[in-house]
C-alpha cells in the first residue's frame, strides 16, 4: 500500500506549516513527497526547506517563475514536472495535495484501506470544509466528486486516464475518464479536511466563481444542469456571488467562443450523467410533496 504524494505550491507560507505537519502526523507515511515550488516569492521556500532536512523523504524542487499564478494549467504543469522525477517506482497509489489545509492523523490510512475494500476504486478522496468565525462549513461536493485539494489515485486507473492534463477543469475531467474506463469515484464524508482558503478564493472569490463558470462551459456541462444548480446555489453561502459568478463565466466563455478541453464522447458521457442526476433530484423533490 505505497503511495506518494506531489504538491504544486506557490506563495504558501501562511499555510503550508500546516500542510506539513499534518503529513508528518499521519500514522500511514508516503514513500516520497514532492514539493514542487512554482515560483513562490515569500517564504514558502524556507519552510519547506527546514523540513526536507529533518526528513529525507520530502524533497523541494523549485520551477523557474513564469511571473504570475496560473490556476489549473499552471498547477498541473508543476505537478507533471514533480511526476517525472519520482524516485520511487513501486508505488501503488498517487496523490495531488494542496499545501494550503490540515488533514486528520488518519487521512491517508483510512483512504488507503477505503481502496482495499473497494477493488473498482480508482479516485478518491475526503470532504472539505473551510473554518470560518470559528465554525466549519462543508463546501458541497456531489458523492463521486473528491475534494481536488487531497485527491488519491490508483496507479493502473492513473495511467488509464493518462495522468493529469494541464488545463482548467482537471479536476472534472480526471473523474470523467476515469468511469468512462470502468472506474469509481468517491468522496468519503467523514474523511475530514480542513480548507484553511475557501475554494476557488486564491485571487477573489468572484475571479474563482467566473473561473468556475468557464471551467463548466469548457469541460461541456449540460446548459439545463448548469440552471439548476444554480438555482441550487441561490440559497447557499455566498448566495448571489455564486450563483451570478458561475453564471457570468459560463456565458463569457460562450461568447469568447473558447475551445473545449473534452473530447465529444466525453461530453456526452458527462452530459448524460448530469440529465440523470437532475432527473434523480426532480423524483426526490416530487416525492417530497406528495
């Protein structure tokens, strides 16, 4: 049950401390940890440093500045560059972290053993929620949708998606083709993490709801799941921002006429899953009233 971990960082000092000792922490160790700096101008570099010395098995490798925060592509190009240079070989499982949240000590344990009892897992991962005024609030995921911020993968689904891909909406398309293999996906709900950064807030909250909102056009979300969920978000924290984000990014890529990132079996694959789930909800809500 080897697994290893690679976490693109950029600018991370106020957090990473945390990052780092939850990982230390954990009762079930990684065989290797890269830390790929992505051009950090504060001191995320030291910190990591200062620990890399106490433990052999995190290594920093830092990337040339490419001058800004590149959100998606930019992540997934210094996650890639950590992949090559991975010493150990006989992994059997691999993990995109964040450095930017606390985990509990049992996080990667109780994942781990999640993937034993379930053969046809291929991605999976905990529930995020962000600490907020001093209380925690989840920040809502569909069951098959693990928290992108501290997701595992099994090694043969990770080659049958082809890794990564250096785009906006990494983080759907990974789950897309790893069911179109045959794959499950899982958010455990009492797989606890802390997210020390609301969601997609790195450069604003509106910037990440509009980003949002083009990362669902580009990734081919269906238009009538799109309204919905939308509605959804009108009566959930932060109401409008959400809601009104989402959509204005949608609608921009459309008129920017941007190229989709996903193939068009894809996109009707994902389509098709959104229709039924809508459909599931409506039954539900129906149900309810009768």
């Amino acid at each position: 049950m080897k697994y290893i971990i690679i976490s693109p960082v950029r600018n991370e000092e106020k957090y990473i401390e945390k990052t780092i000792q939850s990982v230390i922490n954990q009762t079930v160790k990684p065989m290797e940890w890269i830390i790929v700096n992505d051009g950090s101008a504060d001191n995320t570099i030291s910190i990591v440093k200062n620990y890399a010395n106490e433990h052999s098995w995190i290594r920093l490798v830092n990337r040339k500045d490419r001058g800004f925060t590149q959100v998606g592509k930019g992540v997934i190009e210094a996650f890639n560059e950590g992949f090559k240079i991975v010493n150990c070989k006989d992994w059997n499982y691999i993990v995109k972290l964040d450095c930017d949240l606390s985990l509990e000590n049992d996080f990667f344990g109780k994942l781990l053993y999640g993937f034993k009892e379930n053969k046809k897992l291929g991605i999976a991962g905990g529930t995020s929620y962000v600490l907020e005024k001093g209380k925690l609030y989840e920040e809502k995921m569909p069951e098959f949708h693990p928290c992108a911020a501290a997701r595992m993968y099994k090694k043969k689904c990770f080659a049958d998606i082809n890794g990564l891909i250096e785009t906006l909406g990494w983080d759907t398309i990974d789950l897309l083709r790893a069911q179109m293999h045959g794959w499950q996906t899982k958010r455990f709900n009492d797989f606890k993490i802390i997210h020390h950064r609301r969601m997609a807030s790195r450069k604003g909250l509106w910037e990440g709801k509009t980003r949002a909102g083009r990362n669902f056009y580009i990734t081919g979300y269906n238009p009538l799941f799109l309204i919905a969920r939308s509605i959804y978000h009108l009566f959930k924290k932060p109401y409008f921002i959400e809601t009104f984000g989402v959509i204005y990014g949608y609608l921009r890529a459309i008129w920017k006429q941007e190229p989709l990132v996903v193939s068009q079996n894809e996109k009707k694959y994902l389509q098709h899953q959104q229709l039924n789930r809508l459909q599931e909800k409506l039954k539900l809500i129906k149900k309810n009233f009768k």
